[in-house]
C-alpha cells in the first residue's frame, strides 16, 4: 500500500506545523471586528477549507431567499453541543450575507458587560454607529425595534450564546427587577418585530444542554427563551453525525486522490474480510463507505474523539478534534503508514497528551508515562516480549494506545473489545492472531489496564499490586520459600538417601554409611570439598558417601523473581484491604494455582547438576529434564544407578577382579573403600557385597573364611555361606580353598575310623579296663545323641561361636541353632527396630521367631 502523504495532501499550515491551537477556536466576533485568523477572516480561504454539510448548504440556502424577500423562516435557532460547528455555520452566514451586500448585526454574548450596554444598545449601534433610540437598560418595545431594523434591512442579525448573556445580566439591577429579565422581554419583542419584516433574519444559538456549562439557575432562563421562540423558530443543527469525518478531513487536507485512496482501503479491506475483523452487522460495503470518507483517518479515529472524548463536556467536538488530528498528521508527515490509526496518535507528544488529559485527570500524565509513552514502559516491554519478527511494529504501544483512546467518554461507554482492537491495530503484513498475544503480553506489563476489561483506569491493577508486594518481600523470605519447594519435591520417606537441604556447616552432614544427598543453594567446589574433607573439626571418614545437588547459577535469578511472585500473590490473597472484586480474587486463586505448577516445574530444570567426589576431585553429572514423575531425591538416584555410580547389586566377578589380587582379601575393607575411598562403586546397603559374596562363594569363584594363628582358613565354599562383615572375615582364592577342603576331607576319614574302632571294641570296655589303666588311659567318655546348649556370648566373640556351631554340624545330622538376645539399659525408636532389626530377619529367612518387647511414649 501507499503512504497516506502521497495520497492525502495537507494543507501548509498543517503541514508545516506554523499554526497554534487557537487556529481552531473559530470565533465570530474577532471575525466582525477584522482580527480573526486569516483562514476565518478572508470568506475564500474560509470556504476553502470549509466541508458544506447538508444542512448547512441548506441553511446558507435559507438565509438567502429569506434576506432577498423570497419568504423564508424569519428566526432560526442553531442548537448543537459544545464545539458541534454553529460557530463556523455563524461565520460563513457572515461572510455570505456580506456577498449578498446584507447588514450584519453581531451580538457574541460572551463579549459584552451587561453592566455596559445591553443587547438593544448594541445592536443600534452597530447599525448607526451610536445609541440614541433605543438608549437604556429597560427594553424600548417593538415600535422603536421596527424603526430601527425596517429602514436597515436586508439585515442578518447574530446572536451567539444568548443564555450567557442572560445569566451574566440577572445580576444587574433594573429598577424592581433585573437587566436579564428585561432581555427575555426584548427578544419577545425582537422575535415578534422581525417576524413582521421580510428581509431580516435573527439566529440565535443555545447550546444543547445547559448542564455542558452552566448551572441549574440557568435553567429557568432557557425555558422562558425557548416558550418565546419556540413559536416561531426553526431549529437547525450544522453538522450531522455522518458528515463529520468530512468535515475535519477538509479542513486539513486541501486534495484526497480518491483512486491511491480506494486502493490503499481495498487492499486492508479484502485482508479484515479473511481475517474476520469487520464487527457484526457491518458489511464490508458499509466500512468502504465509511473509510472514504475518514481517509486517510481509519473510521475508528473519527468516531473515537467524536463519540467518545466528543461527549465530555470540556471537549470542543469538531475544534477539539481538529485540534489533535492536526499535531497527528504533522507528526506523521514523513511516514509510509498507509492510513492513520487510532495506535498511530503519539502520546509522548506533550501537546497531544494535553489535550486528552485535561478531560480525564492530570493523574494519567504519570500513567501514560509508566505503560506506555516511557522508554521503559510497559508496553515497550510487551513490544519486545513478542520476538524480533514483530518488534518493529512496536504492537505493544500501538495496542495500549488504541486501548487508551477508546477508554474514556463522557457517558457510559467505556474500553475495546478484542474484535475491535484487532480491527484498528491489523497489519496486511501479519495475521491479526498477534494482537491476542500482544494483549496477553500486555496484561502481564501494564500497571493501570483494568483487570475487569480492555481499558485503562486510575487505580492500579493486580499487576501493579502485585509488583508493590513484591517489592516488600525480604530475600531471606524468598530463600526460605525455595528451601520449602525443595522439601515439598522431595520423597516422604527419603528411602534412598539421608537429604540435607544447604547445610551451613560440615557438622550438619554426619559422617555416616549411608548414602547421602546435599543440596546446595549454589555451587562452590570450594564449599563442596570442604564437606567432603571435613567433618567440623575432623577430617570425614565416609568420603564417598557424599553426593551433591546444586543449581544452574544462569537460571536462579528467574527462579528467585518466580517465587517471589508466588509470595506476592499469596500477600494479596490474604490482604482484605485492597476489596478486591470476585473476578479479581478468582484471578489470584488462578495465579497461585499456575504459579504453585511453574515454581515446582522450573526447581527441577534449575536444581539439575550433581557432584560426586572422585579420585580427581570431582566428577559432574547432569539430570535429564524433568517429568515430574519423581521426587527429586529419585531422580538424582535414578539417574545415578543408571550411570553405575549406584549400585543396587554388585557383580561376584567384580570382587574376582578389582579386589582379589592376592591369595585373599578383607572383607571389612573391601566394604569399607566403599564408604571412604572417592570414586569406588557406591553400594545401597551391606547386603549388596554380601548378595555378592555367597554368589561368588557359590559359583566357586572364590571361598570365604577367617584368618586363624595369621593364615587364612577356607570355611564356605561352593555353598550357601553366612558373612558377619567381621574384621577376621576374608575371601579367598578357590585353590587355596580346594587344597583346605581336600585336607579337612582326609581328616575326616581318619576321625571316622577311629570311631569305628572304639565302637567294636566297646564290647570289652569292662574286661581291658585294668589293661587300659595300666597303660595310663582312662575311659569316661560317653556318646552324646542329643544336645542343647544356652550360652551367654560376650560381645564380639560370635566368630568364635559360629566355629563351635560349624564344629556341631560334622557331628549331627539335624542342627538347628537358635538365638536368645536381651537388651537391656538402653533405647532404640519403633521406626528403627521395623527398619533394622526385623528387615535384617527377613533377609536372612526368619519368619516365625518370638518377641517380647516394652514401649513407652516419646
């Protein structure tokens, strides 16, 4: 499309931006006396730039045949709301009567004192030059009126705001009454005067309501003056509704090429027809109509000012509109716009931003200033939000400022549907689909757009509290709020590991066996090794026990402002000050609800890397993004197991390998670099070297036994074995278990036949007795068929039980053992009975075994 300048040519005051704001306040008696502007004292310049509206082509029509004697309405009366253009419609009565060489009697009464001259004297005056006549403060009656005005005709006679002139004169004192009930008298007899001359017309205007200026004292005056001459005037409003846009855009623009016209609004045309932007009931037929005779104004910048800002009464409708279209299109003179938007009035612009002000409130001077017109404003924020291929419309200024003008009236309209702000912020280079997400963009900016519609008001919105609560929310709050979210991810039992949410000290973390997990609130490798090295005072013993969580530093301030938002809307939840509306109380219900989703949402995207104390300090992993599925303790373990830093189970060949590089090892120490030494496999509980030992055992991969008088002695092998996880305990090689086994089996046999040997001789036990006694034998055994024995076992002497029990098994066939523990003199919770002590029976098989235990309350 065409730029609207090659198009539209305005005129030069307009364009070169010589003329004042006063250019527009057309004022009839500065036209009289000769020092109006030269655009309303020279008649063809006037008309130049003068739109001749139906009814004032009619009026002009009227006012002609009446004052050539060819009959006519004798009084006519202009009634329209402040600044409808009866000014204008008087001063081009003006300056045709004075064509049609007419005498001119103009009465603007807000020019005169009442305490000076009254209306009679004036208009003598004008028509002699002096006052002799009609000379006084009491009306002079007909019979000198029609003396005066016969021998004058054709006359015109002007009255502008006549009911100033009589609110002004009630108080000026006239004899027992006052000189403005002594000026409804006169226009009586004005009225009946030149209702009896052929060729003198009177107009007078009132405005439309007497409320747009005056008070209600003033409303009995317009009554009387209405009963006068309602008989005999005819009313007549210049401009109509429809002819307004032509109007402004005559007087601005001296020539409109109708053809780049038509093409420009075709082209936006077909584009609002396939995006569905025409509003209901309006065909594309009726806005081409409409747009022809706006351009190169788009139709909604004509009816915004007039309906809308037009209704208030301090808004001069055509003048005020003039006044502000006139900087618009200076302000646009070098631009490639196509036509002008309702987005395109520059509200930076102080003169502009005067204008509409003055009629909401000078509040809005720093409203505008905070959403819009600043350079940090919100809607530049909501600009740039959109991405780089929208950035150079600037949507987010163009939208709030559609928004902004259609906000404010003088009746009960108020604000924009998205149908219509879609309609006048559309581009043909964009789907109209970008004006939703600028409106959502916009909500999350803007301070002052009303939570309740498109519209902007005076008092903050939730945006705006919401920014000022979060403005009084202390650091250590949000810190605390994020150590809570980190708890409220985590499992309920920390099955897996012990957690430790940012401990302050190496104290706070025990040097335990047990897996542990340490988030941190930021990463350090300082920080991270001092923990691993120390525990408080002393260097840590389980080194490898220690794994650690911590946050991506890049994301933590987002992450920081989130929660503090979350904190915000909670304070705004719970502040019952602020009366809030129920739309507005769902509203924060919803953001907490959303914000409670993104906060637990972006811990798990931030809270991602894991350190783990290696042999070369520390070795880094990173979570995969989160699903949410799992407790955040359940990710860091399940990503650890599935990368072998977690073992669950541990392969018999392993121990083969990695640690049986003599004839044999300790078992206790091959447990115990599990726990201390950094960067060995990381085992879930004792049980996985034990499940790892008996299937070695089994498989014949290796024996276990216990190192007697310095050697080690082979006790399991190729069967089920029990493992104690003593400091005696250790594996061993299978040849040197297969050469112990081949030894203990040809002891056996020899024991065997010396038992053989006692039994077929126990026949004679009497009768060798002597013999034996003399030899220095003595016989006082007997065989043992059964035994029980209940042995007290001081602590830490079980290995030596467990050979006596070993010693049994080769001499009964059925052994069974049982174990009787008391404890005594000391506690230990339910919880940690249920998790140790009857876990660990299970473990080993026992199902039936008999308890008596006492409780107490904690």
């Amino acid at each position: 499309m065409k730029p609207f300048m090659s198009i539209a040519y305005p005129h030069d005051d307009i364009l070169e931006g010589r003329l004042t704001m006063d250019v527009f306040a057309a004022d009839l008696w500065q036209v009289h006396i000769g020092k109006a502007p030269q655009e309303y004292r020279d008649p063809e310049l006037f008309f130049k730039k003068t739109f001749l509206t139906r009814n004032l082509d009619n009026l002009l029509s009227i006012a002609q045949n009446r004052l050539q004697g060819k009959g006519g309405d004798p009084i006519i009366q202009l009634q329209t709301p402040f600044g409808g253009g009866k000014t204008h419609a008087l001063i081009a009565l003006y300056h045709k009567a004075k064509d049609w060489k007419v005498k001119v009697v103009v009465l603007d009464c807000t020019v005169f004192d009442p305490r000076e001259r009254a209306l009679w004297e004036e208009i003598e005056f004008q028509l002699k030059g002096k006052v002799e006549l009609l000379e006084g403060k009491v009306t002079p009656g007909r019979q000198k009126l029609y003396d005066i005005l016969s021998e004058n005709q054709p006359l015109l006679i002007l009255i502008d705001e006549l009911l100033e002139y009589i609110t002004k004169a009630s108080g000026v004192k006239v004899g027992d009454t006052s000189l403005a009930s002594q000026t409804i008298a006169f226009i009586q007899e004005l009225t009946t005067t030149i209702k009896n001359l052929d060729k003198t017309l009177l107009i007078i205007t009132l405005p439309s309501s007497i409320f747009e200026q005056y008070d209600q004292n003033a409303e009995k005056f317009i009554n009387q003056i209405q009963h006068i001459i309602g008989r005999v005037e005819k009313i007549y409003t210049p401009v109509e509704e429809e002819e307004v846009a032509s109007v402004i855009v005559k007087r601005l623009f001296s020539q409109i090429d109708e053809k780049g016209a038509k093409e420009n609004i075709e082209q936006f045309l077909d584009y609002a027809e396939r995006e569905s932007l025409f509003p209901r009931g309006m065909g594309k037929y009726y806005y081409r109509e409409k747009f022809m005779k706006s351009f190169p104004f788009q139709p909604e910048v004509i009816d915004v000012l007039y309906k809308r800002w037009g209704s208030f009464p301090s808004f001069q409708r055509t003048r005020g509109m003039l006044r502000i279209l006139a900087m618009v299109v200076h302000s646009l003179r070098n631009s490639s716009k196509p036509f002008i938007r309702l987005g395109d009035i520059d509200l930076r612009n102080q003169e502009i931003r005067r204008e509409l002000i003055k009629h909401i409130g000078n509040e809005y001077d720093s409203i505008l200033a905070l959403d819009i017109t600043a350079p940090d404003s919100g809607a530049k924020k909501a600009s740039e939000s959109l991405g780089n291929a929208y950035i150079s419309y600037d949507l987010g200024t163009k939208c709030a400022t559609t928004i902004f003008m259609y906000s404010f009236s003088g009746g009960p309209d108020r604000g924009i549907t998205l149908q219509e702000l879609k309609l006048c912020c559309a581009d043909i280079d964009f789907p109209s689909s970008i004006i939703s997400d600028t409106v959502e963009k916009l909500r999350e900016k803007l301070f002052y757009l009303s939570d309740g519609g498109l519209f902007f008001t005076n008092q903050p919105n939730l945006n705006r509290i919401l920014f000022q609560k979060m403005d009084i929310i202390h650091d250590k709050a949000v810190e605390e709020e994020e150590k809570n979210i980190i708890k409220d991810n985590l499992s309920r039992l920390n099955e897996k590991f012990e957690v430790y949410v940012w401990p302050l000290k190496t104290k706070d973390v025990p040097d335990t066996k047990k897996l542990k997990l340490i988030i941190l609130k930021e990463y350090s490798e300082q920080n991270i090794m001092e923990f691993v090295e120390n525990f408080g005072d002393k260097p840590r013993v389980n080194r490898n026990t220690l794994i650690f969580l911590y946050p991506l530093k890049e994301d933590k301030v987002g992450f920081s402002r989130l929660i503090r938002e979350k904190l915000a809307w909670q304070l705004i939840k719970e502040d019952s000050s602020l009366n809030l509306t129920n739309e507005q109380i769902e509203e924060v219900k919803n953001k907490l609800k959303k914000l409670q989703e993104d906060t637990g949402a972006m811990l798990r995207n931030i809270y991602k890397s894991v350190a783990l104390p290696s042999k070369e300090k520390l070795k880094e992993i990173s979570l995969n993004v989160s699903t949410r599925d799992r407790a955040l303790d359940l990710e860091v373990y399940n990503k650890l197991k599935s990368e072998g830093e977690i073992l669950e189970n541990l392969s018999d060949i392993v121990l083969v390998s990695k640690y049986l590089k003599n004839d044999y090892v300790s078992i206790s120490n091959i447990l115990d670099s599990f726990y201390t030494l950094p960067g060995e496999p990381r085992i879930v509980s004792e049980e996985v070297l034990k499940n790892s030992i008996r299937e070695g055992v089994k498989k014949g991969l290796f024996g276990v036994g216990k190192i007697e008088l310095g050697k080690p002695v082979c006790k399991y092998f190729k069967k089920d074995c029990f493992i104690e996880l003593s400091d005696q305990e250790v594996i061993i090689k299978p040849e040197l278990c297969e050469e112990m086994v081949i030894k203990e089996s040809m002891v056996i046999k020899e024991s065997k036949i010396e038992e053989d040997y006692s039994s077929n001789q126990e026949a004679n036990f009497a009768g060798t007795l002597e013999e034996d006694q003399v030899r220095g034998f003595t016989h006082t055994s007997k065989i043992i068929k059964k035994l029980f024995l209940k042995i007290p076992v001081p602590f830490g002497r079980l290995s030596s039980i467990y050979d006596l029990i070993r010693r049994l098994n080769l001499s009964f066939k059925d052994l069974k053992v049982f174990v009787e523990i008391k404890a005594e003199n000391g506690k230990m919770t339910k919880d940690e009975y249920e998790n140790s002590v009857k876990e660990t029976l299970k473990q080993i098989g026992v199902e039936e075994y008999v308890e008596k235990s006492e409780y107490q309350d904690l």
